[in-house]
C-alpha cells in the first residue's frame, strides 16, 4: 500500500510540478503565479519524500 500511494502522489506532484512551470513562464502577476510558487514548493518537499517511500518500499 505504501509503495502505491508513493507512485501516486509522485505522478501527482510531476503534473502539478510540470503544469507550475509553464505558469511561471507566462511571467504574468496575479493569482496563478503565486500559486504556482506554492505549488513548486509543495513539489520540492513532497517529491523527494515519495522517492524515499518508493525506494524503501520496492516491491
């Protein structure tokens, strides 16, 4: 079960990392930008937790 979730939540941080991305690329103010900061946050600390997950938990 953990190594499923691990996947699931790095395929997930990968979307919105992804999608975050070509946010801040479009360099304009407002919402959309600050949250895509916050989502590439959400990517830098929960991606490396589901590596180690996936790692330790290999089937």
């Amino acid at each position: 079960m953990p190594f499923a979730t691990a996947v699931i939540g790095l395929v997930t941080s990968i979307w919105f990392g992804f999608h975050a991305v070509r946010e801040l690329k479009r360099d304009k103010e407002g919402h959309s930008r600050n949250a895509a900061m916050i989502h590439i946050a959400m990517v830098s600390m929960l991606a490396p937790f589901c590596l180690i997950v996936i790692a330790t938990h290999w089937p």
